[in-house]
C-alpha cells in the first residue's frame, strides 16, 4: 500500500537514514526539487542530507491520483534546520510516482515556496 512507503520515507527524512530513504527509491529515480534541480535520488539525498542539521516532518493530507493509480501527493509541514544554523518552517508537497506494487518510488517532484529560504540555501553552499 502506498501510505506504507510514504509512512517510511517521511520516518527516513525525519531521521537522515540515507540507506533507509534510497531503498525506497528505484536506482534510477529522478528528483525535481526547487533548490537542487533536476536530480538523480542519491545525489540528491546525499547532499539534503548534509546540508541539514535537522529536519522534522508533520503529516498533513494523503492525496492519491484518480487518473495515475501509481501516483500519490504527500502534504507536509516540514521544519529544516540547516547546517549553518538556519531554520525554516514551510508546508510542502512531494508527488511521487510510485512503482506497480507500491514498493518504489519512480520519481519524487517537490513543491513549495522558496522564496523565504533561498538565500541561506545559497550561503550554506559557499
């Protein structure tokens, strides 16, 4: 079921677990993210994960595609401490594609706000 690998990825991000997050994801899938680009999924976690001190997700809504079966949108509060001390709290989306049998993501697009953060994202890669 998909709310089961969406229950782990948030538990994953949640606690920085690179290998438990990447095993949820197919070793060829694509991250769309508003700060990091278009990105295979390792890299892009590697380097989340990195640039984070922090991070703590609330579970807002599950939404799933009445056209996609294998599609489902996650709705998070997401609160993001940086590892140059920035902190910021936003509400995010995540829509993934999610395999045939629910047991790997495809591809993961982001959705939020970057205006807020964007220059303490630019600073904490100088």
């Amino acid at each position: 079921m998909s709310l089961d690998i969406c229950k782990l990825y948030l538990e994953a991000l949640n606690t920085k677990d690179l290998e438990g997050v990447l095993k949820l994801f197919h070793n060829e899938a694509v991250v769309y993210s508003p700060l990091y680009g278009e990105i295979k999924a390792e890299l892009f976690y590697k380097t989340l994960f990195e640039d984070t001190t922090s991070s703590d997700t609330k579970l807002l809504d599950l939404f799933y595609s009445d056209s996609k079966k294998t599609s489902v949108a996650l709705h998070f509060n997401y609160r993001w401490q940086m590892k140059n001390g920035e902190h910021f709290e936003f509400d995010c989306v995540d829509i993934f594609e999610i395999s045939s049998d629910a047991t790997q993501f495809l591809k993961l697009t982001i959705i939020y706000d970057t205006a807020p953060l964007r220059d303490a994202f630019n600073g904490n890669k100088r």
